[in-house]
C-alpha cells in the first residue's frame, strides 16, 4: 500500500508541475506590448514605417497589419475592418502588402470529421456485445457469490425490480 501511494504522489506533482508550466507559458506569451492605430499613424506621419502588410483573417472583414518600422522593429496593429485600414495606409503614401486570406487545411476540414464517424461507426455496433462479454464473465465471475448467498441477492433483486416498477408507474 505505501508502494502505490508513493507512485501516485509522485504522478500528482508531476501533473501540477506541468500545469504551472502551462499557465507560465501562456502568461508569457501575451507580454507584449500593444500597438494602437494612434501610435501607427504618428508612425507614418513621422516616417518611422518601412513596410505595411495586411493579412485579413478568414473572418472578413476583421485582420492585422504587420508594420515594420525603419529601426527594424516589427507591430502588429489588429483592426475589426481591413478595408479601411488599407485606405488609410493608402492615404498615407504606402502602397501595402496585401497577402491571402489564410485557408483552413483538408485534414481539419474534410480528414478529422471522417474518422470520427469512421471510428464512432465502429465503436457502436461493438458496445452491445461486448456488455454482453462483460455481464458474462461478471456472472461467471460471481458465481460463487450468487451461490453463497442466494437469498440476500434474490431479495436485493426483488427490491431494484419493484423500485424500478413503482418508477415506471408512479411519475415524479
């Protein structure tokens, strides 16, 4: 007993060091400082701004432009109407960089789905004999139990079969 209980305690601290690695990771990543339409356009006005790229998200009109600044600094400026964000860089003098709307790959589109019906497909029609499998060697199993005490699990049987007829008789 004090074996397995020192494997599980070593497999719950392992569990809650990843865990705080993971918050860690994701606390870190969203460190970075953001860049607001005021301070891209004092950027273009001061002519700190070398190149502009819009990439649109795949929900449009919504997306980001990547500016790259003369000091070699990169920003990403997220903005809810690409269209407009595109003409204001225009009325500013840059011509940007329009890249394509990223596309979701075939295997999460078409892949994915399919064997998740292929496998739920194979699964289901093997759950029924394989209950069948588990009350058989279960019965088998407790053979000598149902024997030993063949009263007290004739009663305890009696009892869940009446509850079970006085639930489907008397409603909630």
């Amino acid at each position: 007993m004090r074996q397995n209980s020192r494997g599980f305690n070593s497999y719950f601290i392992f569990i809650i060091l990843l865990l705080m690695g993971v918050a860690l990771l994701t606390s870190m990543n969203g460190s970075e400082e953001a860049y607001t339409k005021e301070q891209f356009i004092a950027d273009m006005e001061a002519d700190r701004v070398s190149e502009v790229v819009v990439r649109p998200n795949s929900e449009v009109p919504t997306g980001y432009l990547a500016v790259e600044l003369r000091s070699g600094a990169e920003r990403k400026l997220y903005v809810t109407d690409i269209g407009e964000a595109e003409a204001l860089v225009r009325d500013h003098g840059f011509d940007p960089v329009v890249k394509d709307v990223p596309r979701e790959g075939w295997v999460l589109t078409t892949l994915v789905p399919m064997l998740i019906v292929l496998a739920v497909g194979i699964f289901l029609p093997l759950t029924g004999p394989l209950c069948n499998l588990v009350w058989l060697f279960a019965g088998a199993s407790m053979q000598s139990l149902f024997a030993n005490y063949r009263r007290e699990v004739d009663i305890a049987m009696a009892l869940s079969l009446a509850l079970c007829a006085i639930s489907l008789v008397w409603p909630h």
